[in-house]
C-alpha cells in the first residue's frame, strides 16, 4: 500500500459544472499563494479534541458557507442547519 503524504486541500466550487472539488496539494506548493490570506483558526481544544459526527458536520457546514459567501448561486442547495444539534433538540 502506497503511503499517503500529508497534504492541504483545496475546496473549489464550479458554478459552471455544478460540483464541489476537492484538491489535494503539497503544503510548500500552496505557501506563496496563502501569503496575505485570511485564516480561520479551528481550536481543537476547543471540542475537547473530538472529531465526532458533529464536529465533522458543523466544519463541513462551515466551508460550504464560506464558499457561498462568494458564490451565491450555492446557496440555492444549502438545507443544513447550522447550529449544533444538541442545541436544537434542548430548544
């Protein structure tokens, strides 16, 4: 089995084709392009160091909301809610 180096990936939506697409690049590769570019810092610690189902859903959640902040057309396919579950069932 061939090992799978570490890398970033890339998160792109194609209003032309309609999909989301996914790239993985070396990290070195992206460092000049990142340069100047906003970070949005994701604690762990803050979820006690759990990637559960719901942090997986709320982070998924999150880059596709981000994507649509710029493309707008996305958003005519978001249904999802975005405040954590167990916050809603409490309400």
């Amino acid at each position: 089995m061939s090992k799978f180096l570490p890398c970033s990936i890339v998160v792109t939506y194609d209003e032309n084709r309609q999909q989301l697409i996914l790239q993985c690049v070396m990290p070195e590769r992206l460092s000049s392009a990142l340069k100047g570019a906003s970070e949005i810092p994701v604690l762990l610690d803050e979820f006690n160091f759990k990637i559960d189902d719901e942090f997986v859903r709320r982070f998924g959640g999150g880059i596709v909301k981000l994507l649509s902040m710029g493309q707008p057309d996305l958003k005519q396919y978001m249904t999802f809610t975005e405040s954590p579950l167990d916050k809603l069932s409490e309400g």
